[in-house]
C-alpha cells in the first residue's frame, strides 16, 4: 500500500474505480449545523489525527455483530506476510479501508461488486481477518495504489511524518440506531450514543469536536472528510423533480389543485410560482459547477499519477549540453 494523497478528488475517484456508485467524499472544514446540512445526505465521517498513546477505558460494544455492524481491524503486512501488525500511518495516505468501513456500514448504497462479495465473504470473520481481507484485495490495493505514480528513484523510506509523527484515522457512522466510532486499532466498535438518521451528525459532530479540544494545546494537524451522495446525482435528481413540477403546475389544474400543488412543495400564494421558477436555473447553475469540479479532479489525478522523472532528466541534459546548466546552478546557490 502506497501513501496517496487526502484530497476529496483522488478519494472520489477511487470510489468510482472500486465501483461504487453514487457516492463522493467531500472535506469538511467546519463541523457547525449549515457546514453539514449543506451535504446531506451524509453517509459517514472519516477523522485524520495525530496518534498519541492514551489510555482509552471506554468499553468496546459486545453486540455489534448482531446489529449489523462491519468492523475491521487496520493492519499491515511485514515482509515475510506470515504476521500481520497494527499502526497508526502516515498523515499524508489516508489510507482507504477507512473509506471502506463507512461503505460497508450503509446498506443503501451501491458498492459494486468487488466491495459486495467482500462484504458477503468476510460475514462472520473475526475484526483481523477482515482486515487482512481488505489489505489482500488486490482490486482494491490496486486501485489504491494506482494514484503513486512510477518511481524509477525510489526515495528513502519515510518515518510517518517529518518528526516521526504518526497520524491515524477512525471512522463515525450511524448503524441500527446506534452511533459508532469505528478505529482499527481498538479490539472494536465504540458505541457513542443512540442516534437516528436525523440526529447522528450533531452527536458525532460533538465527539469529533471533543477530541480536537483535548488535543488543541500541542496539535493542530487535523483533516475531516465527509462521505455523501454525489453531489451531480443530487442536483440531477432536484432539477428532474422542479421540472415536473413546473410540467404538472402548467396544466389544465383547477385552483384547488394548484394551491395543494404549493403545499406539497412547501410554498404558497404568489411567492410559489417565482420562487419554482429560479430553482432550475440555480441548479443548473449548481450542476455546471460540479461537472467542472469534477473536471479539475481528473486533471489534478493524471498529474498525480504522472512521472516527471524523465521531463527533469532530459530538461537538465539538455541546458547540460548547451553550457546553461551550471551558471543556472550558481544563479541559485
């Protein structure tokens, strides 16, 4: 597993080559009402953090196979693959079981085929062997992998940060009314509190902010990323709806059938027709965006992946041959 850059464009394409459909992550740089409710519907919150050896007394949930929930343990393999062993990572690779986790805990979305048998092979595994399923997914791991580009250089090993930091992940997603915090380096799921749909963004909100707090006097290095509907599919699906609507109120209706109309949507009297009248123009404007968002993605990606290794080699050659390589070096010493 290589390290791959957190950014919400390298994940959302990973998600789409896994498979999955209907989905993106979106970073999340706020955790107050409005940042959040602007992305519903949110699926699962994804925490990165700086790892420090704490003593943790909280009580690992006993039932959380019975109520459904996926739990793997984040592990790694050594040289000889015959021992498995668990660590926080790096800050910078983000690394996507955690990803993995909130997809496997949301049964509504469409994971592909690759996530789904992986789900239906490791029903019943103990948390290590799933984990250990996920590291040995070789779609997955190549996936993964396939945002490093080649490296015909290969540098020294990095120590987890600069410092030899280590950074860690957890996830928090809503399964059978509960709320868990799902980190591979525990011997399972925490269950936070009771939660519905409605509610369980207020009280992982609160946990996150909870643990920044108690680590805001020496740390600073934070990243949250959210997991939600693709926000093309959102808008598509509420700009077919406003024009049906639109269809529906522009036809041979009586008074009556208008003014339920206006109810239905949540308007009424002369402010309906207007305020319905905007919303197509507002989100195609909503849809242009996310279609070039996406577009900047794919070109930041293929730069990522891209080697510029021989662009260098035969760009220093040639300044080399024509006698412009050393006062160039001079000039910048």
């Amino acid at each position: 597993w290589t390290t791959i850059e957190s950014d919400p464009g390298v994940f959302t394409e990973l998600l789409d080559r896994m498979g999955v459909k209907g989905v993106q992550m979106e970073e999340l740089w706020s955790l107050d009402d409005d940042s959040l409710n602007s992305l519903q519907p949110i699926y699962g919150l994804i925490f990165l953090f700086k790892w420090q050896k704490e003593e943790d007394e909280r009580p690992v949930a006993t039932d959380y196979e019975e109520r459904g929930v996926f739990f793997a343990s984040q592990v790694i393999h050594n040289a000889c693959a015959t021992q498995a062993r668990r660590c926080p990572c790096s800050r910078r690779s983000f690394r996507s079981p955690a990803i993995v986790s909130v997809l496997m805990n949301r049964p509504e979305l469409e994971i592909g085929p690759e996530l789904s048998q992986l789900r239906e092979f490791t029903r019943g595994f103990p948390p290590d062997m799933k984990g250990l399923a996920i590291g040995n997914s070789e779609t997955i791991r190549s996936v993964h992998n396939s945002f490093s580009p080649p490296q015909p250089i290969l540098p020294p090993e990095e120590r987890d940060d600069d410092k030899g930091e280590a950074f860690h992940f957890i996830a928090y997603v809503p399964v059978g009314g509960c709320l868990y915090e799902l980190d591979g380096l525990k011997e399972g799921p925490i269950k936070l509190a009771d939660c519905s749909e409605g509610d369980w963004l207020t009280k992982a909100a609160a946990a996150i902010t909870a643990r920044i707090r108690r680590y805001a006097a020496s740390e600073v290095k934070f990243n949250l990323m959210a997991c939600i509907e693709d926000r093309r599919q959102k808008h598509q699906r509420e700009l077919a709806q406003q024009r049906r609507l639109q269809v529906r109120l522009r036809g041979p209706h009586s008074a009556a059938t208008q003014r339920s109309w206006d109810g239905a949507a949540g308007l009424a009297g002369q402010a309906g027709m207007p305020a319905r009248s905007l919303a197509c123009p507002r989100l195609q404007a909503q849809l242009a965006m996310e279609e070039e968002r996406r577009g900047r993605w794919r070109d930041e990606n293929v730069r990522r992946r891209t080697d510029y290794i021989p662009f260098a080699f035969q760009l220093l050659s040639a300044l080399a041959e024509r006698g412009q390589l050393q006062p160039l070096v001079q000039k910048a010493q």
